[in-house]
C-alpha cells in the first residue's frame, strides 16, 4: 500500500525505515539522528532505501539525494517535498 508523505509523521516515516533494513535495531532513529551514524550508504544499502521510498511513497529519490542528507529529518522533508510536488 502506498502512502501519501502527508498522511504520515515524522515517527511512522522512521518506523518504516527501521522495517526497512533488518540490522537496524527499532526504536535506535529519530529525527536528530545522523545517517552516517547509522547507514554505510553502499550501493545496496542505497538500492534498498531508494527503492522502499519508490514503492512506499511513489517518490524518486537518487543516490545523490542519500549522500546529500545529512539527518533522517532532512531525508523526510526531502521525500516529503518530492511527495508534495508530484
């Protein structure tokens, strides 16, 4: 099922990251979280997330995208604007 950005917060939107990725342990993100704390953004990891946020939300994101963002804050408003603008 596809979700709209707008219909979800913050928390649902790092719920389904932490789903995303089987090492990652629940409740371990949150907003402030810094992604290379937490990710090593190979072209796998990559691969998964952009692909999660593909199917999940109808949006496209790029590798560049991932390198860019610095917070999980940053790549939720990033996915949430592209969600809006389409």
């Amino acid at each position: 099922m596809k979700l709209t950005m707008i219909m979800i917060a913050i928390e649902e939107f790092i719920s389904r990251v932490e789903e995303e990725f089987e090492d990652m342990e629940p409740g371990k993100l949150s907003p402030e979280s810094v992604l290379k704390d937490h990710f090593t953004w190979d072209s796998i990891n990559a691969l998964i997330f952009i692909a999660h946020v593909n199917v999940e939300y109808d949006v496209v994101i790029t590798a560049d995208d991932l390198i860019n963002a610095l917070t999980i804050q940053e790549l939720y408003n990033l996915v949430s604007t592209k969600a809006k603008a389409a």
